[in-house]
C-alpha cells in the first residue's frame, strides 16, 4: 500500500510526496504555507486520482514525459518525475490511481 510522506521544508513551507508500496516516488506537490492547506491537497489527490480526466500528461522537449493530476479548479495538485517512455508514465499514472485512495498520511524529518 502507498503512503503520503508529509514534510517540512527548510522555508518553513509544507510539502507532500505519494509513493508506492515500493518506495518509489510516484507523485509531488508544490509547497503549501500551512500544515493544514497541505492536508486538503492531500484530500484533493485522493479524490481527483480516481478521475482520468483529472491526468494531464504531456512531453517535454527532450522527449521525456510526465503528468500533473489536476484539481476540479484546473489548479495542479501533484507532478510526476520525468519518465522515458509513454508507457512508463502511464503505468506512473496507474499506480497513482492506484496508490492514492487508501495511502496512509505520515510526517517525516
């Protein structure tokens, strides 16, 4: 099962990572000012994961890929690593859907 790791950044700032059962990072957020604003976004991953629609996965100009999983708002809740193939980002959007619903929420240094 995948766990939200929630941390504090050096800026005082709040951030969560989404890895899978394997320990691999597999989603990030942008930084929150509050504990508590990183939580809902947390909540917000967990809903908008189970959308497919909510995925928008483009390519950059290397010829990597990556994803953002959008809020309803169209606001980007959480970004992917860079991958090299189509195929290994949508098996990164997979395990996110996967992942998500059911991660537990842990605080780390």
């Amino acid at each position: 099962m995948g766990k939200f790791e929630v941390k504090t950044r050096k800026d005082g700032q709040f951030q969560f990572n989404l890895k899978a059962s394997n320990g691999q990072i597999i989603l990030t957020s942008e930084a929150y000012k509050t504990k508590a604003a990183c939580l809902n976004g947390i909540e917000s991953v967990k809903k908008n994961s189970q959308d497919e629609k909510r995925f928008e996965k483009t390519q950059s100009e290397s010829g990597k890929f990556h994803f953002n999983l959008k809020a309803t708002n169209g606001q980007v809740i959480g970004s992917s690593q860079m991958y090299a193939s189509e195929a290994s980002c949508d098996n990164g959007i997979q395990s996110v859907a996967k992942n998500a619903p059911d991660a537990e929420v842990v605080e780390v240094e």
